[in-house]
C-alpha cells in the first residue's frame, strides 16, 4: 500500500458537475426579488435564472415558500434589502466516492452554504447576492483487499492542515457550525462507484435497506471498511445474517471467527442452530450464547432452545440463584416455571421477588443451600412470613441503636428560666413530633438512632409534654436547625427562642469542651512524651 499515492488520489478527487448540483438541491434554495412598480424581478439560486414573477405570483412576501417554476426547486423568497448574508452559513455532510484500480477510495467533506455579493449582468444589479459554496475536508478511506485505512484531516493555521492515519478506521463524524456537537448523518454521492471495486458483491444494497429498516443512520463508511477488512461479511449478508451484521457495526463487541468461511463458523453455530437463528438481531444472538455458555440444561436441542426463549431475559439472574443457593441451572429454571405458573407473574417479576427472599434469609441468617428454604412450596406465603420477621428484626436493632446512644445524651439536656430541652425517649416520639409541628423531622428518625445526628425537643417549663419547637444537634456540638410549627413559614421565630438557642449554644460548647477533656485523657501519652518521663524518673 503506497500511502503517498493513495492521498494524492483522495485530494484529486471532486464533484463532477452533475453531482455538484446534486450536493447544491440538498441546500435550501433562495429567490431574491426587487419591485419596480408593478413589476417584480426574481432571481433563483437553484436554476440561476433571472424570473418575472408578476407572471406567476401576484403577491410576493419576504420569507413566503414557493415553488420556482422554471427548476421546480423548493425556494424561500427574500428581499433584495432584506438579505441576511452575513449570519447565513448551513453545513452539509458528504461522502464521495470513487473506484480507482478496483479500489475504493472515499473522500468525506463538509460543504458549506453563504450568501455572497455577485453581480449580474442580465440583471442590471438588481440583486448583489447569490449562493455560494466551499468545501473542507474531514477525512479520507481506502478500501483495498483484506485491508482499510482511514486517515482524519487536521488543521493548522501554518501550514493548512494535513491527513493523520487512524489506528482504527471509524465512521466519520462532522462538527456542523461552530461549538457545536459531531454528528454521523452524511449523503453518499456516486455510491454506484462500488461496483466497479473489490466490494461490488458485499451487499451494501442489502445493508442500507436493514438499516432502514430501523429508522437509523446507516454507518456505510464503516460497514464497507469492515468489509474490506473482513470478507466473511459476504459471507453473513447473503445467509440472512444481515441484522446481526448491523448490529455488529453499530454496536461491537461482540466477537466473531473471522477465519471462518461458512456461517456455522463465522458464528460458532451447528446447522440445527443457523435454522433457528437466521434472521434475529445481534441481541438475540448474543442471548443465545450466553445462555448456551453458562446455562447447563438436559434433554433435546428443542428443549434447550424453548428454555432459551422463555428464559432468555432472566439468564444472568438464574446464574446468580443457582450460585448462591447451590441449586442446579435446571432446577431453579423448573422453580420458576412452577411459580409463575401458580401465581400468574412474570418471570421477572418473580425473580426479582426471590432474590428478595433470598436476601431476607441471609440477614435471618438461614441455611440458603437446605431447599426447604431456598425454594418455599408456598412462596408468597413464606415472603410475606419473612418480610415481617425482618422489620421486627430491623425494629429490635434500631432500638438497640437508639439505646446505645441515650444515655451519651442526657447531658445534652438542658433547663432554663422558662424552656427545657430533653431528648426523645423512642423513635416513635420523634415521628410524633413531626406530625404535631407538620415538619419532616420523621425523616431523621433513624438517622438519629444511627447516631448521625441528635434530635432534642424544646418545650415549655410550663408544658414539657406539648410539642413546641425541634432542635438539630450535629456531632460537633452546633445547633444545625430549630423549627417549629410549620418550619415558621406563617409565623416568624418569637425573639425568646431566638435568645435560648443562644442560651443552650452555651450549654452545647461546655459539654463538647468536656467531652474532649475526657477522650484527651483516655488517649496514651505519646512515645517521646514517655520517653522523657523514664529519663526524668
């Protein structure tokens, strides 16, 4: 390959006259018109033919859409002093494309659409504007036997620009306009050049029809670069393989046995299995392998692959049942056949309800590997049975929590000349609180239990028992928030509260300064500081 020779070939490359006008229909087209009186001249940038429009259209309005009768061009009237040259600037994407000693060569491009001052002599200068366009390149391709290339155009401000070649060849991508984000949609021109290459039996025809067929964009640059690379491609296209040939280029991944040359090699399949698969998407393909691989059922062809079908979507999570209930493949497949069947679910739905029990017996600490357990005959039954002994379970260790932490808080609790905080006794007071005062301290419940944060009740001296405003302690002595009925939306904070949170902020900072005196002597002295206590002693 004469890399030399190959770029010199991609830049002598242009558009023929007849694809220029192809590459211009795909812009949007324009007629400028002038009045004089009566009369209204037109020009159009489709046909660039001077038109009196006074014969066609009675009324014209800058902006209106039309028709233009000489091209038959779908044009946007403008106003000879209404022209926005200046701002107007419309991106198209190209890819052209040229057989050169049965090769393919493919030169992607960015055409760009302005409006330029040109004057017309036919016209008197009635208009000053016209469409005008410039082409940039992108990158460039070469498709040769068992090999492509791809090299990306970069720019530089010294000395033009030059092509880079890519490790990997990919499917082109344009950045239309300025600080805008790439796209891959692109208009293929003298796409019939591949006939006369290497590719001409490919089945690009049959590809672009597939993904059209998907409403999606058709990735022909890389499709005939992994045709050239690989032409086992061939191979699949004309087998009923072409879905997962889309697949395969939009998606990778997956791997196929290119050194194959019949499609049971190329996908690793026996003929039972190419009947059955011809004509599915790379998904379904890539189930069926993984389910092949890592799922071991019994009996007949037939029956494994009615297991795959009606097991397909939960493979993975039947893998992960049988390993950590010690069960057989077959066995918790045959489970949940029986249970959905029993209990009218989705095999989903039902999986996802195991799992659950399963991990309800983990934190009862069951057995997992006694099937009495693991695979309940009444399953619903035993779920619900479980769900209730963990909430009891979580309730016994949120208590546990709570409790640890009462007694580390009592010197939180503080009286004065007419307010006392005192902290609440259960979790159940805190949820209380919040419903009396409608505020979301119900939520820190069990953040409070955790020990995360402290929960304090501000009451009257008078009243202890009525709710009145809520305090947050964080864990370094600070009061985070104090609310009261309704987070004071409707009624501001009295003048008194706002003194006795000062009042207990006191109280606060005396007992974390306490509390730091007493872990300062729980911790040894440091080992220098020892060392010079035995030299002294």
């Amino acid at each position: 390959m004469d890399e030399e020779l190959i770029l010199k070939r991609v830049k002598s490359m242009h558009f023929t006259p007849e694809e220029e006008q192809e590459v211009e229909r795909t812009f949007p087209q324009y007629i400028f018109y002038h009045r004089n009186g009566k009369e209204i001249d037109g020009y159009c940038t489709g046909c660039k033919t001077v038109i009196e429009l006074e014969k066609y259209k009675s009324k014209v309005k800058h902006g209106d859409k039309w028709i233009c009768p000489m091209c038959g061009a779908n044009v946007t009237f403008y106003s000879g002093g209404k022209v926005p040259a200046s701002r107007h600037r419309l991106w198209g994407n190209f890819v052209l494309f040229r057989a050169i000693d049965g090769e393919l060569y493919m030169r992607a491009v960015q055409v760009v659409q302005t409006l330029t001052r040109a004057a017309f002599d036919e016209w008197n200068g009635i208009s000053e504007y016209d469409t005008d366009y410039e082409m940039f390149d992108n990158c460039a391709y070469w498709c040769g036997e068992g090999a492509a290339v791809e090299w990306k155009w970069y720019y530089n401000n010294f000395y033009g620009g030059r092509y880079k070649r890519m490790i990997v060849p990919r499917e082109p991508y344009f950045a239309n306009g300025y600080f805008s984000s790439c796209a891959r949609e692109y208009q293929a021109i003298g796409l019939e050049q591949i006939d006369d290459t290497c590719l001409k039996y490919c089945g690009y025809e049959q590809y672009i029809e597939t993904c059209r067929s998907y409403a999606s964009n058709e990735l022909l640059v890389a499709f005939l670069c992994e045709s050239s690379k690989h032409p086992q491609i061939e191979t699949l296209m004309k087998s009923g393989f072409e879905h997962i040939v889309y697949g395969k280029i939009l998606y990778g991944g997956v791997r196929l046995n290119w050194r194959g040359d019949t499609p049971q090699k190329i996908l690793r399949l026996n003929t039972a299995e190419i009947k059955k698969l011809r004509g599915c998407n790379l998904k379904y393909y890539t189930d069926y392998m993984y389910f092949r691989k890592n799922i071991n059922v019994s009996g007949s062809f037939e029956r494994k692959f009615a297991m795959f079908e009606r097991f397909a979507m939960i493979a993975e999570s039947i893998v992960q049942l049988a390993q950590k209930t010690g069960l057989s493949h077959e066995k918790v497949i045959n489970y949940i056949a029986r249970q959905t069947h029993n209990n009218r679910l989705q095999n989903y739905t039902f999986v996802r309800d195991w799992k659950d029990y399963l991990k309800q017996c983990e934190t009862l600490g069951y057995d997992l590997t006694d099937e009495q357990i693991s695979k309940p005959a009444d399953f619903p039954k035993m779920h619900e049975r479980l769900t209730k002994l963990v909430e009891i379970k979580a309730d016994e260790i949120a208590r546990e929590k709570f409790a640890k932490h009462y007694e580390e808080r009592r010197e939180l609790e503080y009286v004065g000349e007419k307010y006392i905080v005192v902290q609440p006794n259960s979790m159940d007071e805190i949820i209380a609180e919040g419903k009396a005062l409608c505020h979301c301290v119900g939520g820190y419940a069990q953040r409070h239990a955790d020990g995360e944060l402290t929960i304090m009740f501000l009451r009257m001296k008078s009243r202890p028992k009525k709710p009145y405003y809520t305090i947050e302690v964080s864990n370094d002595g600070k009061i985070a928030q104090c609310r009261g009925y309704r987070n004071n939306v409707y009624k501001p904070k009295p003048k008194k509260i706002i003194e006795f949170e000062a009042e207990y902020q006191k109280h606060l900072d005396k007992v974390m300064a306490e509390r730091k005196k007493r872990e300062r002597r729980k911790k040894p002295l440091p080992v220098k500081k020892q060392q010079e206590l035995r030299k002294g002693a």
